[in-house]
C-alpha cells in the first residue's frame, strides 16, 4: 500500500519557498523508495505555495520518515510533516498526483 505524506499542517505552510521537488527527493528518500513528490504551486506565479506531497511505496518508509523529518530544519525552516488527509473536493480523495503506472493484471 502506498503512502503520502504531506508538510500540510494547521499551521502556515512551513517549506523554503525556493526548494524544489528534486531536493526534497533526496531528503526524503533516505527513508525508503519514493515514488512521487508533488509540490505545489500558485498556478499564476508558479512559485511554490510552501507545501508538498511525498509518496513512499510503503506504509512503514512513510511513518518512518515521519518519526524523522517532523520538525526538522530543512534550508533554514522547522518543517512539519503529517500524513495526508482526504480533501474535500467532488472526488472526496487525495489530490490528483501523476505518479507512476499502476500495475495492470493481464
């Protein structure tokens, strides 16, 4: 089963502004395989709104880097991380993420 977690938080949005999605796959990553990194940005700038949505192949490398990189300092600023929630569109999942295939039984 695959995992997201997210810096989303009820507190203002926490990432550097100036990082990108590669650097926090390497930051990540050394909690197991991530399979997506998804961050997101203000549609008319393209500048990053300061959170993003890190997705593991497993439940267990997901918690792992949540025991680990919560509150950590990460370019100069304490971020959070927490498990992502549902949101509440006309879906009623996870946001739309382009992650990779899903595997198809022939």
């Amino acid at each position: 089963m695959k995992r997201r977690l997210s810096t989303v938080t009820d507190r203002d949005p926490d990432l550097p502004y100036s990082i990108s999605e590669t650097s926090l796959s390497k930051e990540f990553s050394n909690f197991g395989q991530v399979v997506e990194v998804k961050l997101v940005k203000d549609d008319a700038t393209q500048r990053s709104k300061g959170y993003a949505f890190v997705q593991y192949t497993s439940q267990n490398e997901a918690m792992l880097a949540l025991e680990n990189m919560d509150h950590k300092t990460l370019d100069g600023r304490v971020i959070y991380v927490d498990l992502a929630k549902p949101v509440n569109n006309s879906f009623g999942s996870y946001p739309i993420t382009s992650g990779p295939p899903s595997e198809q039984n022939s």
